[in-house]
C-alpha cells in the first residue's frame, strides 16, 4: 500500500495483499502502513521458514507457467513501479492483452484508482471468457486466498472483461480447487470497503495505531502482536488464556497478568474453576524463580496427583521417542512433506536414529522403527513408547496408511497402550510458572546442567537446518552437508533424553 496525490487531495492504493494481511491481523497491517509512511519502527522481518515458504511458493507458480507455456502462447506482464503511473501502465498492457485474446496472460495487472492486484494467470475459455487461476502452495484453500481471487475478479468485471464464472486455485499438491464466482463476491465486498475505511481513516487520524485502539482487530500470534503482549503484560502471556476468557477478564477491568494473580472474586460469565485456575497459573508465572546448583527452576504445584498414577512402571525395555520433519520438503511440487529422522533412546542412553532423505528412505524408516519395537517388545514384553504431545501417534498413523506398512502393529501399539504421550500427563496434573507447556519449557525442572544450547536448539531450527543440510548435499559439499546433520542429530538426541527424564521426573 501507498499513499497517491492527486489534486492536492491523499488517497491509499492497496493490494490484495493487504486485503489478505487484514483477514489475518489489522494491528500488524497498520504497523506496517505507519512503517511506509513514517509514523512508526519498521516491522519484524520474515524469518528463514517464512522465506523458505516465499521462494517455494514462486517455484510452484513457476512450474505451473512452464506447464501452460507447453499448450499455449503465454503473454507477460512485467510488474511495474508501484506508482499509479507504473500500476496503470501495467494495467493498460493487461487491457491490451485481454482484447488481443492472448491464450494465458501472466501476472495480469489490474487497478482501479485504489485497489491493484497481479492475478497469477487469466486463461482464455472457447475464445471468449478469461478463467482466472491462482496458485498456491498451501494444501488447503484458506480465506485470504479466497478474497484475493474475489478482488480480481471484481476489478476486471468493472473494467468489462468476461470472466469465467468459476475461479481455480491450484494448490501445492497440484490438486485444483474450483469456486463459484457468485459464492465468493457477497463475502468479498464488504471486506474490501471494510479495509478501505480502515485505512483511510486511520491517514485521517494522522497518528501510528496504538495497541489500546478498540476499532483495530489483532490477531494476538504474529510477530507484531506478540510484542505488544510481552511489552503490555498482556492477560495473554498466562498459558491456557483463551481469547474469549481474555475479553471477560477485560470486561472485568482486569488487564494484567499481575492483576489477574491478585484478583479476588467472580468474574461474570467465567466458570469459578476457569478463574480459580487462571488465576493460580498467573501467580506461578510472576513468582519468583527457584535456583538450584546454579540453575533457574520456574515453581511448579501438584494441582492433581490421580492422573500420574496412570504413569506405567519403569521398565528396562522403555523407548524414548522424537520426530524430525520438515513439511516443506518436495522433489516435484506435487508430493510434500518428509519425516527425516526418526529418533530412539533406550533407558540405557543408546541412540538409534533412523534417517529418512526420500520417500522410499521414509517407507523403509517405518519398517525399520516397528521392527525395533517388535523386537524390544519381545524381549521386554512391559516397555513402553514415551514422546511428548500427539504429533508422533498420529505420524505413525498417517505413514503407515500411506505406505500399507504396519497399519495393523501401529493399531496394536494404540490398542496395548505402548505408545504413552507425556503431555496431557502433564496438563492434568502439575501447574507451572511458564507461558507454554513445550517440552523446551519445562526442562528446567529436570535436565539440569544438560539444559540445551548448541546451533540447533527449537524445531523451526532443525526443519531450516535440514533444508541447507539437502542443499549442501546436493552441491557436493559432503563434509559440511555432514556437520549439519550432526547437529540435527544432536538436537534430537536431546529432545528423546529431555523425554526420558520429564518421565522419570513425573
């Protein structure tokens, strides 16, 4: 977005991206306008996923225009100046374009006066109609995706072009998403004037959003937001807070995590339970910290023992067990996602990783993983699985419906209980002093000085560390490709211990 002079008098261009970023968070929408016109700090940069994701994202829209460059003749239009005279000139070449019926046009501009948008491909029906088609690497459609294609579609309607009166996404498994063009306009109207009132009062106002500011939506999970929490000690720090108690607690008049500790008393419309309980994870969280042998421990309280009596017996034959995977991974755009490393501890500290760098890799991974359990279990008839949240039960069972493989022993692990998620353990029993139950969380309580560090130490880390691992290899780089994955391997290493001992910590 940018502000336009025209006869003295300012006005705000905007994109579709900006209708998008709105659905998701006007807050952060905002911070970024104050940015562009100097009201305020630039906004927090993408990380490496983020970009990661940017640049697939280009090489599918890439692979899509290769495909359509076999059947047809294919008429660019390169992005212009993000000026009105750049953005109409962009659209003018469209116009041009649209009325010489070229077969595809890519990247067509369209602008309005306000609104610009760069639809990925117009594809020519019966020598008639254009089909607008977006790409997209998501799985599935979301909304904002769903606006954007509405907001094309509408300005080149207004400009007199016939249009399909279908619209397609292609996704990032190459599947194709269909919508009816009468079903998507009804929503996108009154989110595109909503939008345009948002900023052009906001220009009216002359002054940088304040987090305070009622009329603005915030999502409360992007970079911008989360800030704003921390800096305000915001009811949203306290883990479990849910937005809809949030808005009661502020009602309340209470606003703070420090108030929410001190608070006595109802809350209308909260359960006394659901305040009592808040209010005792808030207490711990502004408590004072333990330290102990030089280590700093978050206070902990027993809220209910009953449910770690459910804990099975220590046994000599337990597994402690941890996935890597990079959901981004692809060989042809079409397939995505790659469990890559399959990490086992045994009580005795012997690490078996089982490594996965394709999709045969991953199909022979499962084997061998159920095989070292089938095996473990015949000589230790009592051990059992740990991991810490759902993500690997319901990736065992997500493989092994993909390959046929082991579908029936990963039902039996379900059935006889091998397989123990420490988790909801954790929820339903012990209250602690942190603002998440993540595993890396809780370690202070129990890895004393093997609390990690190291190159890799968060998730996001292993998945990026693992993409510049398979660029690497592919460069021919062998020894560096190899230290990465030492440090991916070290890093999993850790999370099985970090398992272990939260276990033998309950």
């Amino acid at each position: 977005m940018f502000v336009a002079t025209d006869a003295g008098e300012d006005r705000v261009i905007y994109s579709a991206s900006d209708l998008a970023a709105a659905a998701r968070c006007e807050y952060a929408l905002l911070r970024s306008f104050d940015a562009r016109l100097g009201w305020g700090p630039d906004v927090s940069g993408d990380d490496e996923l983020l970009a990661r994701t940017a640049s697939l994202g280009d090489e599918h829209e890439q692979r899509h225009l290769a495909e359509l460059r076999l059947e047809s003749d294919v008429a660019i239009i390169g992005r212009p100046k993000y000026t009105v005279a750049g953005l109409t000139a962009a659209a003018e070449q469209t116009r041009r374009a649209i009325e010489d019926r070229a077969p595809v046009i890519y990247q067509a501009a369209m602008f309005d006066g306000r609104f610009a948008g760069f639809a990925d491909f117009l594809v020519l029906e019966d020598g008639q109609r254009y089909r607008l088609r977006d790409t997209k690497l998501a799985r599935s459609v979301k909304v904002e995706a769903l606006l954007q294609m509405a907001a094309y579609i509408e300005t080149l309607t207004a400009a007199g072009v016939s249009v399909a009166s279908e619209v397609d996404l292609i996704l990032g498994d190459s599947t194709v998403a269909s919508y009816a063009v009468d079903e998507l306009l009804p929503v996108y109207r009154p989110r595109r004037d909503a939008l345009q009132r948002l900023l052009d009062d906001h220009l009216a106002r002359g002054r940088a959003v304040a987090w305070e500011d009622e009329l603005v939506r915030a999502c409360f999970r992007c970079a911008e937001c989360e800030a704003k929490v921390r800096e305000h000690n915001d009811l949203l720090l306290v883990a479990g807070m849910r937005v809809s108690q949030r808005a009661r607690l502020l009602d309340a008049g209470i606003t703070t995590v420090g108030e929410l500790a001190a608070h006595e008393g109802r809350v209308p419309e909260l359960s006394t339970r659901t305040v009592a309980a808040l209010k005792s994870q808030a207490r711990l969280q502004i408590a004072d910290r333990v330290v102990e042998n030089g280590n700093v421990k978050p206070p902990y309280e027993l809220v209910d023992a009953q449910p770690l009596m459910v804990l099975p017996d220590v046994d000599k034959g337990d597994l402690f067990f941890d996935f890597e995977g990079d959901p981004l991974w692809t060989t042809d755009g079409h397939e995505w996602g790659l469990e890559y490393l399959w990490g086992v501890l045994t009580v005795g500290d012997e690490f078996q990783p089982f490594w996965a760098h394709d999709r045969a890799e991953e199909r022979q991974a499962l084997k061998e993983f159920l095989a070292f359990v089938r095996k473990r279990r015949r000589r230790y008839p009592r051990m059992h699985v740990y991991h810490y949240a759902a993500y690997e039960k319901s990736t065992l069972l997500r493989l092994a419906g993909r390959y046929g493989v082991g579908e029936h022993e990963v039902d039996e692990l379900l059935r006889d209980g091998v397989l123990v998620d420490l988790y909801p353990l954790v929820r339903k029993s012990i209250r602690v002093g942190t603002e998440n139950y993540s595993i890396k969380s809780l370690e202070p309580l129990y890895m004393g000085n093997e609390l990690r560090d190291g190159e890799v130490t968060t998730a996001t880390a292993s998945i990026t560390e693992y993409a510049r691992y398979c660029e690497l290899r592919d460069e021919g780089r062998t020894d560096e490709a190899a230290t990465v994955l030492k440090e991916i391997e070290e890093y999993n290493r850790y999370d099985c211990r970090s398992t272990r001992r939260l276990r033998d910590w309950l």
